[in-house]
C-alpha cells in the first residue's frame, strides 16, 4: 500500500511536533502539501519537508493531490477547514479544540457524517503509556463502578504580550486557558469516565496574565451520565504542586493515580501495585495511529463524537462560571 498522502494546514509551532510523527512513519504517511497565510512560512516548511506550497488552505484542499488533511490552525478556523476537507472527501487529523460553538459543532458533524471520511482528534495524551493501561484497567473492571475522575494540567507558561498572539484574543481561542490547555485534562477526564457529559461549572482566574482576555486558570466540576463526577485543575500560571496527579480513578473497588509516567493501582485490602513506563512521543505516535486507522479503517480513539463531547462540556463550564450555576451541557441534539 502507498503511503498516504497529508497536506499540512498551518505552519505554526505545534507543527514541529507533527513532523516528528510524519519522519517517524515516513513508509506509512507523507506530508505532500504545506499551507499558512504568512507565505514565507508556507515556503519554509514546504522546503523542509519537501512538499509544495500554498498560501491558501482552501486551495489546497480542493486542487492538490491529498488522502488527508491535518489541521494545526488557529482555533478559530478549525470548523471552516474540516468542512471544506470533509466536502472534499479528505480524511481529518485536527489538533485541538475541533470547533468552538455548538452551532460549528453541528455543522462539523453534517459534514464529516455526509462525507463518510475519518476524523480523528489530535488528542495526543490519550497514548500515554500510563493511560493507555489504566483505561484497560478501568475497560476489564478492575476498579468495578466509577465514583470519581480527576485530572490535572498546569504549568508556569511565559507568554506576554508581543509572543501570544491569537490566543490572547477570545474571538480567536473560543476562551482562555481552558479552551486550550485545559482541553488535554478534558478530553482525559472523558475517557476515564465512560460517559457523556451532562452539567458542568466552573471558577476561572486571570491570576497573573493579566492582558489576555480570557482566564489564565480553571477549576471546573463535572457530572456523567453514568452517575461519574469529574474535578479538573488546569493552569498557566502555575506548576503544579509537587506530588499532583495528572490523573486518579476511584471506584468501588479501589483508585488509580499517575503522575503521567508512572501508574498505581491500589485495591482495596490489597497492597499497590505500580506500572512504571518508558517515556514516548504521544505526538509522533499519533502521527503513526492516524495512518493505522486509514488503512486498516478502524476507528480512531477519539472521533468528532468525543471532540464535541469534550467541547460541549467546556462550554457548560463556561456557561456555569458566566451564570454562577451548574449548567447543563448543552448539544445541537438537545433541541
């Protein structure tokens, strides 16, 4: 089989992350195509990577010869550029959040349900070795019924004025910290739960980056369907304590806690048990799951569903902390 051919929309920082992935898995997936608005960088990044050049994603997508897209643009473009991919009938890697309203939500939904490709969320944490073992832990029941989730995702972040660019603005992160950040312990929180979100809150803080508009900080609480409660700790401006955890279950029988590099289980009337793991490349390893799921057609981790999911359930917990209540987590559906 010939290797799948990816053009790259966005030529930004997180792109070097991807590109690790793509000479990882050179056999199995290229990047042919690069695109940015700023055309020295769409220029640059073809040179490296030894594809053509566009300034345009949208003339991209629909003249150059391309199995896929991957989406690593500003947060406010990434609903027009699924919908313009899935019409096309392009496969989807989108980094996150996938949109940012529910109305973006509905129509990336129509769209990629109508075209019939693969969208799969850039959720890179979900292949942490220590996560990829505690789901199996959870999926084989170890832990028997789920109480709680919590998950955290903070860290002292240098950005200031002149080097944060568009995600100083809430009209073009779809919020603060949160939105982006805070995505990662989200998306964690939902796949430990094995649930769909339906109320959230939160408290957000501007603790100490003061010129961006949306919050800095995020303490967020969430309820599952299943009967699941959620606690989220997200930050940049702070690292966290020394001993947090970047993740911990508590069910009937027990808990799990990590740190992300290690896993603990701990039983009930049994002594712990811990998984020590070697570090990865979450993003390259994504990079190689993508190209496994286009040529096996097996479904990615985390699809559309999860990303609306998780987006939904931030925007709950916007909702909460704007109205000071616990606010249900609202879908297109719901109408």
């Amino acid at each position: 089989m010939s290797a799948i051919k990816v053009g790259v929309l966005g030529g930004g920082g997180i792109l070097e992350a991807h590109i690790r992935g793509y000479r990882a898995y050179a056999d199995a997936i290229n990047v042919t195509a690069v695109a940015d608005v700023v055309e020295e960088t769409a220029r640059r990044r073809a040179v490296e990577l030894d594809a053509a050049a566009y300034a345009d994603f949208r003339e991209m997508i629909n003249e150059a010869d391309l199995d896929a897209v991957d989406i690593c643009l500003p947060h406010h473009l990434h609903a027009e550029a699924i919908v313009a991919a899935a019409q096309a009938g392009k496969h989807i890697l989108c980094e996150k959040p996938l949109c940012l309203t529910v109305l973006q939500a509905d129509e990336v939904q129509q769209a990629v349900s109508a075209s019939g490709v693969t969208l799969m969320c850039a959720h890179n944490q979900l292949y942490l070795p220590a996560v990829a073992k505690a789901k199996q832990l959870l999926d084989d029941g170890v832990l028997g019924t789920v109480y709680e989730v919590r998950t955290t995702d903070s860290f002292y972040n240098d950005f200031d004025p002149q080097n944060m660019g568009w995600r100083a603005s809430t009209a073009t992160s779809g919020g603060g910290e949160l939105m982006d950040t805070g995505y990662h312990p989200t998306y964690l929180m939902l796949h430990f739960a094995g649930g769909s979100p339906v109320e959230a809150t939160a408290l957000l803080s501007r603790h100490r980056l003061r010129f961006m508009e949306g919050e800095d900080s995020a303490q967020v609480l969430v309820r599952f369907d299943n009967g699941v409660v959620g606690q989220l700790v997200t930050s940049w401006a702070y690292d966290a304590p020394p001993g947090t955890e970047r993740f911990s279950v508590v069910g009937e029988r027990g808990s799990l806690r990590s740190d992300g590099r290690s896993l603990t289980l701990t039983l009930r009337g049994s002594s712990s048990q811990t998984y020590d793991f070697e570090d990865v490349d979450t993003y390259a390893y994504e990079i190689g799951q993508f190209a496994d799921c286009l040529r096996s057609g097996t479904r990615p981790l985390h699809t559309e569903k999860e990303g609306i999911d998780v987006l939904c359930l931030i925007l709950a917990a916007y909702e909460g902390a704007r109205s000071r209540t616990i606010a249900p987590v609202f879908r297109r559906s719901d109408i």
